[in-house]
C-alpha cells in the first residue's frame, strides 16, 4: 500500500476528465487499496482518482466516525436525481476552505465494486452531497467552481500563495 500525492487546487490536472475503467482487475484493486490508505491518512471522506492524478473513474468513500464503511465507485452514473440541498463543502485538494454548494438532495447511481459486479444505490443528504462532489472530479470539475468568479479568485490567489510559501 501507498498513500498518493493529492493535487491541490489550482492545480490543471484537476481538470483532467477521467475515463472509465475497462476491465476491473488486480491493478484497479491496488488502487482503491492506495486511494482508501491516502484517504484516511489526510483524515477526508472522499477521493476521486483525480485528485491523485490518475484519471480513471474510481472513487472512495467513508462517512463514518470509526472509518470502517468504505464505499468504492468505479465508473459511477447518476440515473435519477431530484430535490435540492445545500451543504458546507470541503475538499482534501482545496484544504482548509469550506463554501455552500447547492446539489440534489436525492440521486440514484450505477457503478462498480472492486470486484467488477455493478450496484445500485440510492442516497440522500450527505452521501449524496459527496457522490456527487466526487463525480465532479472525475469529470474535472472542482466544488468552488459553483462559487461566484469574486470568491474562485480570492481562493486561487490564496492556493498561488500557499503553493509559493512551501517551495
Ligand atoms: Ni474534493
């Protein structure tokens, strides 16, 4: 096992679009083996591959306090959707930042487990809020792109500055 380097934001391989993954095998489990250890290490509740800078469709995820209901999504798609709710997000590639985002409340998706076997699964609330936040970075998006251009560039100013302050 590995813990992966997290891009941070405004990094422009977070913009990478991911692409599905082919065939569900031994090296696609390694990496949700690596993703899983490098979520936990940076104490998050989801990792997009994205944001380790492969650009597959994998996803991991915990919302529990004892940190043992892993969740992996591979190759995820949103199938129905409705309501609306907003919720203060956080992400491990903008760290230290928390903005309102508005997303559905309720989203039923498709995807694969590790073991290749599709699923369905229906969530609500925060699950929701962070299937969908995790789904935008395979897609290359990140969640202060909802915020208006004032914020996205007082934050990309911060993240410039704090990139420099470390080299
Ligand atoms: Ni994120």
């Amino acid at each position: 096992m590995a813990i992966l380097e997290i891009l941070v934001y405004p990094d422009e391989r977070l913009r990478t679009v991911a692409k599905p993954v082919e065939t569900v095998d031994e090296s696609t489990r390694q990496l949700v083996k690596d993703m899983t250890e490098t979520m936990y290490d940076a104490n998050g509740i989801g990792l997009a591959a994205t944001q380790v800078n492969i650009h597959q469709q994998v996803i991991v995820m915990d919302l529990s306090d004892e940190r043992n209901e892993l969740r992996v999504l591979i190759n995820p798609t949103v199938i129905e959707q409705d309501g609306e709710q907003v919720y203060d997000e956080g992400c491990l590639s903008v760290p230290e930042y928390y903005a309102p985002v508005k997303r559905a409340e309720n989203i039923k998706i498709n995807a694969l487990d590790e073991q290749g076997e599709i699923y369905q699964l229906e969530a609500h609330g925060l699950l929701a809020v962070c299937i969908q936040h995790e789904m935008d970075h395979l897609a290359g998006k990140v969640f202060v792109d909802y915020l208006s251009r004032l914020k996205q560039d007082r934050i990309k100013k911060k993240f410039v500055k704090r990139a420099r302050s470390f080299d």
